[in-house]
C-alpha cells in the first residue's frame, strides 16, 4: 500500500494507485505482492468502485458482487479492448466482439473444450508432464518456471490444435519475447498478432492439403464455420486461432508456477494431497483464487451505468478486478487463507459471463495432471533459493521458482 493519505488521493484524483503498491512506488512482489492484497482490502472497505488516473484513467470494480455484475451487463459494458491501458486489441476473435457478434464464435469454439475433448487430450498431457518432470527429478532439482510451468501450456496447446511440436517451440519463443518487454500494453498488441499468425497461417494451409476432422480439430472447424451465410476468411481463421494460443498459454503457466510454489512453501498441504490426491481438483480451484493470474480485464463503458452504487459515465474505461473480487470476504470467508478442501469456491479466476474463458477446462486439466503426476513421483519438494516475481500491470506471477525435489 502506498503511504499517500486519503487526502492525498482525493487531490490527485484517484481513488487508488494500480502502478504505486510499494513505499515510493516500488512494485515489491508485482500483483501477488502483500502491497497489492492490502490494497484491495483497503478498496472493499472504503472505495468499492476505485477511480485512478493511472493508465489513462479508469475505474476498478473490486468487490465480487460487483465484478459479476458487470461482467454480465455486456449491453452497457462492452469488450473491444480488454486490458488497461491498452489502445487497441484488434485482430482477435471473440474476445473483442460483443453479444450477438460474439455467440456463434463462442459457441463454436466450446465444443474443442468438452469433457469428451478433454478425455482425449487428457493421456497426451500426462506423457508431456512426464517427459518434462524426468529431466528434473533425476537430478533432484529445477527451476520450474523455465523448465515445466513455461513448456507445458506451449506442448498443451499444440497437442489441441493438432500441430506439431515444433509450433510448442515457436509459442515458447514468442512468449519469451513478450515476457523481455514486460508486456508492455503499448506493444503487446501488435507483437502478440505478428508473431503467431505466422504460425497459425500456415496450419490452415497445410490443412487445406491435409484436411482433419472438424470435430476434433479447432482450425480445420473455424476453416469451415459459416457466420451469417458465409465462410471465414482466412484472416478471421488466423484471428481465432491467434486468440486461443495467446490467451491459453502465459495464465496457464503463471497459475502452474504459483500452485508449485504454493506445494514448495507448505509441507502440510504437500502431505495432505499425497494422502488424499482426491482433493487435488479442489486444491487447483484455491490456488486459481488466491493466485489469480490475470487480476484485471478492460471494458468501454457504452452508456451511463451504475455498478455498486457508483455512476459510471458513458465514455468510461472500466476494469473487471478478478483478483480482488477473489479476495472478497464477503464472498470467501478467510478469503486471505488458502483452503484446499474450501467449498463452494465460485472464484472468478478464469473471469465470469460470456467472456469466461472458453479454455478454462483444459488450463484446469493442464494443473491437475501436473499436480498429481509432481506429487505422486515425489517424497517432498521445498524451494531451493530465491523466487522472481512478475511486475507487469495485469500478469500476477513468478519468472522464477527453484525447487529441490525429494524422491521416494
């Protein structure tokens, strides 16, 4: 928390400050940091509906109940640009369109994360975790960011979109580029389209010689997906699956690396999923909550609306703050305790309404399955030094986790 009095904030016109956590301005521990969680005590208790004239200015809702209803008011609330303070996220679909532009996309891109989806996706996952975790184990140590955390989601996301493993290794690549720049807003945009189209445009050319089952292959079925009378252009094909790629793998390995961190730091847990691996599920809902990975997603506000008893004047930036709803007392009691077994856990981690992540099934497979395989091989794990956390504006997670492993 800042030390700038409540006057203070009120002269300068902000009810918070999103980029000053720490004394001075310091980001101590980036968004997982204790300044950030005091911060969003401090707003559910005083300012629900937080103004900043940081990032261009905008308003954060923080409490829980607030969050959901904004994120379900899509008439008045709208997604176009969603992260703060992006200018511009053109060139992915859906998650720039809006109900009912954005139904058929949406609808045609759940059916590539049903349970039967999933079931089949599940033994190729399990190989990957463990051809991963050999390497690591052997030697008795890793740093698990870099080494499991970070190439999981790329081998993930290959396997689902039917490529080969030398895409996993480009989606490597281009996300260690963006994690160099910090994901600068102002350049995420353009990067993040310029570099996986590539990858993505030439899928959709080698299944035009080497056409796949629609239903079971994401691009070969956007390839076919007819909106209104008329096939997508390639350009709408890169678009979507730019978008799956992009969203699916940095969160994911953020919340990977935090629930490994979250095992490393308490012994008891560890012991407690090893006796009861039936609570891992449980354990990665709690890990998804206390360590939100993506705490803020951007909307225009497109006519005058009331949320949580502030009004929010037409032309407004908004921001939906998953991460502080996450921490909402309100919501969750001992919502600062991490509870494995904690029940109901209707956390808003992979957000809420008809933006809700449609790879919300396979980010939850992607961690049980690390999970059970990293504590099933293991006797103990414990840090094996100092851990690097994140300090971008909207990414909550580590750059580094060193782990010593124990084995049975």
């Amino acid at each position: 928390m800042t030390d700038m009095t409540s006057a203070d904030r009120v002269a300068k016109g902000s009810d918070w400050s999103p980029v000053e956590d720490g004394e001075h301005g310091a980001r101590v521990g980036g968004l997982r940091g204790a300044e950030r969680a005091g911060e969003y005590q401090r707003l559910h208790e005083e300012c629900p509906v937080a103004h900043s004239t940081d990032l261009g200015g905008y308003y954060t809702f923080t409490k829980y109940a607030d969050v959901v209803q904004a994120a379900l008011n899509h008439r008045a609330i709208r997604s176009g640009r969603p992260f703060v303070p992006m200018p511009d996220f053109s060139g992915q679909i859906p998650i720039t369109l809006n109900p009912p532009e954005h139904t058929p996309y949406r609808r045609a891109l759940n059916r590539y994360f049903k349970p039967d989806a999933m079931a089949r996706l599940e033994p190729i996952l399990r190989e990957q975790v463990s051809t991963l975790l050999g390497p690591i184990l052997e030697r008795r140590s890793g740093e698990m960011m870099a080494e499991f955390s970070f190439p999981l989601p790329a081998l993930a996301l290959a396997a689902l979109m039917n490529m080969p493993q030398s895409a996993s290794d480009e989606f490597m690549e281009h996300m260690r580029t963006l994690d160099a720049i910090n994901w600068d807003p102002a350049k995420v945009n353009e990067m993040i389209f310029g570099m996986f189209a590539s990858t993505v445009s030439r899928i959709i050319e080698e299944r035009r010689g080497n056409e796949l089952d629609p239903e079971v292959d994401l691009i070969s079925g956007a390839m076919l997906l007819e909106i209104d009378g008329r096939r997508l252009t390639d350009d709408e094909v890169v678009q979507i699956g730019v978008q799956v790629v992009a969203a699916g793998h940095q969160t994911t390995a953020e919340a990977l690396g935090a629930a490994i961190y979250r095992l490393a730091t308490n012994p008891a847990t560890q012991a407690r999923l090893r006796r009861h691996p039936e609570l891992i599920p449980s354990a990665v809902e709690e890990f998804l909550r206390v360590e939100t990975p993506l705490h803020e997603l951007a909307r225009d506000v497109s006519e005058d609306v009331e949320i949580g008893g502030c009004p929010i004047p037409k032309g407004a930036r908004v921001a939906l703050n998953f991460g502080a709803a996450n921490l909402d007392e309100e919501q969750f009691e001992h919502a600062d305790a991490c509870i494995i077994d904690r029940s109901p856990n209707k956390h808003l981690a992979f957000g809420h309404g008809v933006h809700k992540c449609v790879g919300a099934p396979m980010a939850r497979l992607e961690l049980v399955i690390a999970l059970e395989e990293l504590l099933a091989r293991t006797r103990s794990f414990d840090l094996a030094g100092p851990t690097s956390t994140s300090t971008s504006t909207f990414l909550a997670g580590f750059k580094t986790v060193p782990v010593q492993f124990h084995v049975a």
